[in-house]
C-alpha cells in the first residue's frame, strides 16, 4: 500500500471511527496467566464494562472482579490496566486484562470481549501495525517485535533488542534527511530560478553524496553478520561417503534427523537441522558423500552430489569430515577444504585410526578435531570450535547492522542511486535519482512521502533568503 492510501485510509478510518481490536497477548494454552489487550476507542468502555467500575489511574495495575457485561457472570479475578492515548503500545487508549490463563477463562474473556458493541477481534499483528501507522515504531523496529517474539538464541534476542531500540531506524532515518537535503537544494534551484537564491545549490546538492556512499557501502560490507545472527549462520557437513556424516549431524542436533547406514551413498538429499550453537542461531546441513564421477551409482546420487557441492559452496562453514579409520585423505573432500571457512573433523576415533595422531591436529592446514560420532567423544570442543568460529566471523559490534535482505536490496538500489547522482551532468538528472535513493531508504523504514521532500525544500528555501 502507498503511502498515500495508508494516509487515505487514516482519514477514512477517523470518519468511520476505528474499530477497537482485542487479542490474548500472551500464548494460547494453559499458562498461570493470560493478558488480553484491547486497542481502540472503545477499549476505556470495555475496561469499564467488565470491571463494573470507572477507570483505573493511568499504567497502574488495579485488581478487578470482572464479569460479563451482558448475563453479570464472573469470569475471573485479575488486575486491569489502563493506557490512555497516546501513550500507549498501539498509540490509541488501550486496556489490558490480566487473568488466569486457564482456557476456560480465557475464553469467557474473550467471548465477553466480542460481545461489547465496537469490539472485534485484532487480525495478526494488527496492534503492530496500528502501532506503525500512529508513528509509535518505524518498519524497522515493528520486524524487530516480530523477531523478538521469534527470538530463539541469546544473540537474536539482543539483535532484536537492539533494532527494537531504533538504532537502525534512526540510522537510516539520518542518511535519509542528508538525500532529502541535497534533492531540496535543487528542487530550490528548479523551481526558483529567477528568484535570489545563493548561487551553488547545485553544488551544494552534490557535498553530502560521495559521504553518504562511502557511510553505506561500509554498512553493507558487514558479511551479512546481522542477517545471519537473525536467520542462522550456514554451516554444511561434506565429505566422502561413509564417514559419519549424517552421524555427526544427528549427534549435533541430538536426535535421528538423518538416516545412518552402512551403506555409501544413503544421503541423498540436502537435511537441514536449526541449532543454537553456543548462543548463535545455526543451520546445518547434511549432504550426499562427495563421490567421484564415476563411482556415482544412479542419476539420484548424481543430483545428490551436485547438492552437495552447491551447499558446500553457499557455506558460511564447511565442516569436512574424514574417516579415522581410512588411509591419508584424498579427492573431492580435500577440495572442500579449500578456500577458507572449512573445519577438518576426523571421526571415528572410537575405533583403531589408521590416521595417526600427528593428522589430528590439521588436515592440508585447516584445523582438525577428532571426535566419534557414535560415543560424543570431542562434540564439546567441536561445537565450541564453531561457536568460536562464528563469533570471529558475525558478533556484531555496538554500531547497528542490517538484518534482513529487504533492508539489503533496498540500501543497494540506493547507494546505485547515489553513485548516479553522484556523477549526473545534469542537475535534473541528479534530482532524479536523488529522489530514487531517498525513496529506496524510507521504503526501509515506512516513511515515503513527498511531502517530507517538500517541506525541506521550504525550509531551504527559507533559509536561503
Ligand atoms: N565406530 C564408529 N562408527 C561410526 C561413527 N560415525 C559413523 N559411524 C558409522 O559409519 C557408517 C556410516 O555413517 P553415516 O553417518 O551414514 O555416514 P555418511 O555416509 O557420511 O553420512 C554407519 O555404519 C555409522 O554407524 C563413529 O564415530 N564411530
Ligand atoms: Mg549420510
């Protein structure tokens, strides 16, 4: 939706007057409580309702007996909360139930709810995007919620946190007004030429730009750490057939994810697990045995191995493991050795290895761990070998990082947009791709208006005189 139907469908929604939404809070099932959030203009009469009292003082629990409005049944005991526009999460009035979280209860809230005149109930992230349009949170910090909410190891959460906070709201919000600035000065020079405007606007337009690039690029040169710390750091199992690992990734994820045999070439397709790896979200990948061309049995394992290398390659991390047991290493898994990120494993070290200890420490200078699948032996140190590895490689610092490819694809068409202007001839021709790059960036955050430009241009202009 545009920006100008979003507007339009505000103003419809003062006139129609705003339906009041409602949802449980907190997840469904049995739990020792359940909170219930109201938002909406009606949400002050509902509290009033179900309380049979007046309003509680503003963002202060107050113990309440709430019954149905319509028969006077009790529903439960519970404490009310009472948040007044606009300082509220949704930025109109809203009210928060806080109830046992039987089911029963929860239910004959919500049914009571649904029966107050004004009242549905709220479609999926309506009290987000509420939130958004009231200006309470950018696009950025509303993903953040959601990834919150989603949060599954410690770095998401602060990642999550951090976004939540504004930081990456805010950092684009400022590359923004610097765009907007350079197009006002020569939205000035366009429409007021005759007028006694200084005489280097255009020349002013173009200062901050080659900056800005510079800020940018740097921002987008982060190895995608923000993106991985939020989707899970990539990490692919390869070797030769037979050498445990479909094992190794079952002992990882501990449990049965991959089928284990004896026989060579049982993996055939990709098998993913996702593993907090020492507080980092990872997902690892078991392939097919790195087999040569012509010991490949079928067109299936074919396609397999195919797979597998594709995987090996789009790897943040390659953990190439040997067989302990098998003479010195050698062909395809030696390959996925190369190029950095890799991990040698030498497993099977339960058994007699053939490959002596002096192998264990590297394997072709890559770093090696030997471990048995089969008893655990030197798991630990493996996944604290990862764990390390992927701190090295995506901790992310204090300043705020990119986490999702939207963010990505926008900031590129921007910077594009940017080095254009950059290099324009023609100030109209700069204009134009200035308002392109200061487009792509409040596509980021949910702020696109012209009018945003056009107020600048007056303050410029005001300034100007
Ligand atoms: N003794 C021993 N056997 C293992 C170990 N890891 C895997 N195996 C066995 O090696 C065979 C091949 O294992 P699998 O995980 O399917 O290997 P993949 O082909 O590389 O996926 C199976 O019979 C496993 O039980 C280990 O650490 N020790
Ligand atoms: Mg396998």
């Amino acid at each position: 939706m545009s920006w100008k139907m979003s507007r339009f469908k505000d103003c419809f929604g003062i006139v129609m007057n705003k339906r009041t939404i409602f949802a449980v809070a907190t997840a469904h099932g049995r739990a020792g409580i359940a909170v219930h959030r109201v938002s909406g203009p009606a949400a002050g009469a509902a509290l009033r309702a179900l309380s049979g009292a007046g309003l509680p003082p503003p963002r202060r629990a107050t113990r309440a007996r709430l019954r149905d409005p319509a028969t006077g049944e009790d529903i439960d005991d519970g404490l009310c909360l009472w948040f007044p526009a606009p300082a509220s999460m949704t930025g109109e009035d809203v009210a928060e139930f806080h109830i046992h979280g039987g089911q029963a209860t929860s239910a004959a809230l919500a049914a009571s709810l649904a029966g107050i005149e004004g009242l549905r109930p709220a479609e999926p992230g309506e009290f987000t995007r509420r939130a958004f349009e009231n200006g309470k949170l950018d696009l950025t910090a509303a993903e953040a919620v959601a990834d919150l909410v989603d949060a599954e190891t410690a770095a998401q959460r602060r990642q999550a946190l951090r976004q939540l906070d504004g930081a990456l709201g805010r950092l684009y919000d400022g590359w923004r007004q610097v765009s907007m600035r350079s197009l006002a000065h020569l939205e000035a020079h366009f429409d007021f030429p005759d007028e006694d405007l200084p005489p280097d606007l255009v020349s002013g337009a173009r200062v901050g730009i080659a900056p800005l690039i510079t800020a940018m690029a740097a921002h987008l040169d982060d190895g995608a750490s923000g993106e991985r710390i939020r989707d899970g750091v990539r990490i692919a199992i390869v070797g030769a057939p037979n050498v445990g690992k479909s094992s190794l990734l079952n002992a990882l994820a501990g449990r049965d994810a991959a089928i284990v045999a004896a026989t060579a070439g049982t993996t055939r397709d990709v098998i993913e697990v996702h593993l907090d790896l020492g507080g980092y979200a990872a997902v690892v990948a078991d392939t097919a045995g790195l087999r040569e061309p012509g010991d490949v049995v079928d067109a299936v394992e074919r396609e397999g191995v195919r797979r597998a290398r594709l995987r090996a390659e789009q790897a943040d991390i390659r953990i190439v493991v040997f067989d302990a047991t098998s003479g010195a290493p050698s062909g395809a898994a030696l390959e996925a050795l190369d190029g950095g990120h890799a991990l040698a494993v030498l497993n099977k070290i339960d058994l007699r290895p053939v490959l002596g200890p002096a192998l264990a420490t590297e394997i072709a200078g890559v770093p090696a761990l030997a471990i048995s699948a089969l008893t655990g032996a030197g798991l630990d140190r493996l996944v604290e070998a990862l764990r390390a590895r992927i701190a090295e490689r995506f901790a992310v610092g204090e300043a705020p990082v990119l986490t999702r490819a939207r963010h990505r694809a926008a900031l590129e068409e921007c910077v594009d947009a940017l080095r254009r202007a950059d290099s324009a001839t023609l100030p109209e021709l700069m204009a134009e791709d200035l308002r392109f790059a200061t487009r792509a960036l409040g596509r980021i955050t949910g702020r696109v208006g012209v009018e945003d430009i056009l107020d600048l241009v007056f303050a410029d202009f005001c300034i100007g005189k």
